[in-house]
C-alpha cells in the first residue's frame, strides 16, 4: 500500500469494536500518538463500543450501533415494538472454524428472524468506515481460516472500502507491535519489550471477547518480528464467562422461565447482561469479595422484578424461599439485589481459563522452553482472574500486561499499517497442496483416479501437489512455484483448487483430514501449441492473505488470479 499519509483501522471485535488513525508525521515521531474514538453509553466513556447493530424492519436499512443500538433495541423491546426490528449482536463468532463457508450465509437475530451474514457485517463495517477512512486495516483473529477472511473482505468491500487501501492484520501480531513502542511506565510485569535483544522470544495471548489467539515470536532486530510458532486457539474468550452466568440464572428459575423473560422483557435482559459484563471484570481471585466489608464474600447484581414475576407465576413457589432452600446461605435475594458468593461468580471464569492455560503448556516443547516471557492482550486479558490464573500455572515466567490491553490490537493494527513488513516470517498453518493429474503410472496410482482424456492420454486425478509444510516457516514475501499444463487441447480455461491438511505429507486430495480452501480459473490461450500451454503458479503464504498469481509461458502474460475460499 505505499507510505500512507494516514492510516485508519477497525477493530471488528465479537463483543466490542472501535476505530483509530494516526498521520505518518505522528507515527515517525512516536508510532504510539495513535487517536482512537470516543464511545459513550451516557454514563461511560470507552474507546470500543458493543458490536451490536440495530437494522430497520426491512431487513436493509440501518439504524444504529453500538450503545446507540443497545438503548434504542431497549426502548422498543419496553414498547413492545422491538420483533419487527432485526437485532444482531456477538455475531463475528459465526465465522470461527467454518470449512466450506457459504458466501450466502443467514444469521438469526435476538427474536430469531434470518439475515444474510454479509449484510449484517457489512453495515458494521460501513459504519465503522464512515466514521472514520483513508487507509484502512482491519483485524481478523490469527486462527481464522481463508475462507473466514475472504467473508470478511468481502463484506469489507460491500461496506464501499477500496480492495486495493484494505489490508487484513492479524490480532496478536498488531498487539506485539503496539507494545514493541509502548514505555516501561505502561506495562505491567516490570519489561520493556522493545529493550528486548535480537533472538529473545516472547509468547502472545490475545483473549479477546470471542477467541482467544496464541503464538510465539522472536526479536530479529530493526523493529522486526517473526513468528515461530503457527498461531493456535481457541473460543475461549469472555463470552464464555458470560455464557456461565446465564447459566447460572437459568439454574435459579429454569430455562423455561429465563426464556420467557427474554422473550417478554428483552429491555431488562439487555440491562442485565450489559450490567455483567462490567461487574466480572472487578472480580478479584484474591480476594472472597468485591464487595465492600459488611458484604463479605458477596457480590451484588440488580435481578429484575420481571424476573422474579415470572417465576412465581409460573411455579407459583416464592422465589427468595426456593433459592433459601437451593442454594442456602450461598445466594441471597432481597427486592431486585442478587447476592452470590464469589465463589460461586470465579467458576464461570474456569472453563476459559482453564482452555487457555492447557493450551500455553503446548509451549513446553523443547524449541521453546527458553520463552521466558508471556504477553497477554485483548480485553478479556483485563481479567485479574485470567492474569491470576496464567502466572500461577507458569510461575518462572514473566507475565507482561499493557494497560489499557483492551486497545493494544487496534492501536497495533495502525502501526503495521505504516509499516506492513514488521513481521518478516510467518508459519504455515497448513500443509498446503494444488489439485493436479499425471501420467497414470501402474501399480502406483490407484485405478479408481485412472482417467483417458479427449486426446487419449491416461491420466491420474485428485494427485496433490504440495507447495509448502505445516509448521515451515516463510518470508512474507516469499513465493512458492509450479508448474502447470493445460489439461487437453479444447480447453479455453481451468480450474486451480487449493487444498490443505495438518498432516506433513498426503498422497490424494481426497485423504483423511484434507480439505479445500478455495480454487481460481485460469484463462487458456488457445492460439498457442497444445504442447506449449504451460503456466507458473505463484503463491504466496506469508502474507495475512493468500495471493496466487499464474503466468502463461508462452506469451509472458501475468494474471493475478482471485482465490475464491467461499462456497
């Protein structure tokens, strides 16, 4: 993309999303001067707003975003208006671990009525864009698949940004360098990671809302990275700690009731999950409460009359009576003031917490047992509980906490959009492999791939050509090339498909464990000699996208083919 004057980027986040910028002037004289947006709840100011977005009854007009959409989605639901409006929110997650990803995807809304996925994106997107756009990057988590990030793209380009100013960053990287720039004074764990000397390594944990995305990079110098650990994880963000508190009310009222509630007071549903999502972040594991002294061990959460009406109505037990006798002196109600024991609150943080830390232990391979330092971002990282439970499990190593962790990955992604080149190497996630034939070969090639074209030659199909291994590590501008040859003299084009496995080395595309990724046509000159229908294929891996470009021998001809990951 050139040296931009000004570079803009979206943070399209599963819970929370933002936009910031920074000039070229500020970035060459401090690449942290970063401006982010302002959001405001009328009682909050946060630099992300709730990924949240109100669209009109027509299903293709929009309406509001973020807290605006919130109250708005709460004002209908009070007047009993809100099942003709369509209400999406935590949606990014539908894109995670999708093989075969349909283009023309439907997601349901809170009511659930159905939408198409890309419009949903891409009015966020839009929205976002228009705030704010020059040169725009956005962030996609590092575990997505190619098919994900074309979605995202795609939808990037409905939403009006140009294909050639948009770039995809990757979460964790953007994250590692936003804090290769940021002071002693704004870290946590007592390091400064750009002090860091050439060869030193450091692992990355990005918790965000949704996922949670986790690799290993090493210093080379210049202000450079490389990643030496193919990125990992999972859906271990902090909506699985909200998933646990809703489950927990369930087990006070029961699903029948709680979604009765739902459906009838969706103002007050919205108050109270927005009303966690803030409370969990005060909780602290050292501590029995968060509370004040003459609440010890409780915390405190407002329990909707609605609620409570609802349950008596339909059980006609008393409530307070049927927790008293439940859950004893562990959960207490007293008009509209739930109070739990901590305790009780901490377990909804076990499932992530635990996830996380299981996957870290991964990193005591013998190649990376002289990590001695762990950078944990996102916002979910903001939890004293997640920092509490990463340094207990790995007590030799030194935990690094920005403030602020939140906004480290879209602050970064401003970064690498002045300077795309900071990560030079990155690893494969997959053993990647074009679909191809060959001369049929007895007693190697197996009878059931055997083909005879028009021409009569004998053929054997479904072979899988491998560009790259699973776990190489590649330059990100390195290309990886083959050769290909038109399939018979009648064709005017054909069919490139890419494929790929976690297995090192597959004989078939239709082994265990393969999939595909995505395919390209390519034109055929049909003016030139059978015999000389030859074309080079480059791909590229290295980059946050892959690129593919095919020449024709013969005429020198270039083309930059469009890799279609989508079904």
């Amino acid at each position: 993309m050139g040296s931009p004057l000004l570079v803009a980027a979206i943070d399209f986040g599963t819970t929370y999303s933002g936009w910031a910028y920074s000039f070229a002037h500020q970035f060459n004289k401090d690449p942290t001067q970063i401006s982010a947006k302002v959001w405001s709840d009328g009682k909050l100011m946060s630099e992300k707003a709730p990924t949240t977005v109100l669209i009109k009854p027509d299903g293709k007009t929009f309406k509001a975003f973020g807290y605006e959409a919130e109250d708005m989605y709460a004002e209908l639901a009070e007047a009993g208006e809100h099942r003709k409006w369509f209400y999406f929110r935590r949606f990014k997650m539908l894109l995670m671990d999708k093989i075969g990803l349909e283009r023309e995807l439907n997601i349901e809304d809170a009511t659930g009525k159905e939408l198409s996925a890309k419009t949903v994106f891409s009015m966020v997107i839009k929205y976002l864009k228009d705030d704010l756009l020059k040169e725009c990057i956005l962030t996609v988590p590092a575990i997505w698949n190619d098919s994900a990030k074309q979605f995202m793209r795609e939808a990037a380009l409905e939403a009006g940004l140009s294909t050639t100013k948009l770039k995809l960053a990757l979460e964790p990287e953007t994250a590692s360098l936003f804090c290769r720039h940021l002071p002693l004074n704004r870290m946590i764990g007592g390091i400064y990671i750009s002090k860091m000397k050439a060869g030193s390594k450091y692992v990355v944990i990005d918790a965000g809302g949704g996922t949670v995305d986790i690799t290993v990079h090493q210093v080379i110098g210049g202000g450079r990275l490389k990643e030496i650990h193919k990125a990992s994880g999972g859906a271990w963000g902090g909506t699985t700690v909200d998933e646990g508190y809703r489950q927990f009310l369930i087990s006070i009222v029961g699903n029948h009731v709680f979604q009765k509630f739902v459906k009838k007071h969706m103002d007050d549903y919205l108050h109270i999950t927005r009303e966690f999502e803030l409370n969990k972040r005060k909780i602290d594991p050292l501590t029995e409460s968060t509370e004040s002294a003459t609440n010890q061990r409780k915390v405190v959460f407002r329990f909707p009359f609605a609620l409570k009406d609802i349950f008596e109505e339909e059980t006609g037990e008393d409530l307070q009576a049927a927790i008293k006798q439940t859950f004893l002196e562990q959960i207490t109600l007293s008009k509209d003031k739930l109070k739990v024991d901590a305790r009780i609150i901490k377990r909804f943080f076990d499932e992530a917490t635990q996830s996380i830390v299981d996957h870290v232990k991964m990193f005591s391979k013998p190649a990376l047992r002289d990590v001695s330092d762990v950078l944990l971002v996102g916002g979910f990282s903001e939890s004293k509980m997640l920092q509490h439970a990463i340094q207990k499990e790995f007590q030799s190593k030194n935990i690094i906490v920005p403030h602020e962790a939140g906004m480290v990955v879209l602050k970064g992604a401003v970064v690498f959009g002045h300077d795309t080149g900071a990560i030079s190497e990155r690893i494969a996630k997959y053993t990647y492999g074009v679909s191809t034939s060959m001369p049929f070969i007895e007693d190697e090639h197996d009878e059931k791939y055997r083909r005879v074209d028009i021409d009569g030659n004998v053929h054997c199909d479904n072979l899988f050509n491998k560009h790259v291994t699973i776990g190489q590590s590649i330059q990100c501008n390195e290309r990886f090339l083959s050769e290909y040859h038109a399939p018979d003299s009648e064709s005017t084009s054909f069919t490139l498909r890419l494929f790929a496995t976690q297995k090192e080395n597959i004989k078939y595309i239709t082994d265990a464990e393969c999939f595909k990724v995505g395919e390209m046509d390519v034109d055929v000159d049909t003016n030139v000699l059978f015999e000389d229908r030859q074309f080079t294929v480059r791909l590229s891996f290295g980059d946050t996208e892959l690129h593919v470009q095919a020449l024709e021998k013969s005429t020198g001809r270039e083309t930059t083919c469009s890799l279609n990951c989508l079904d």
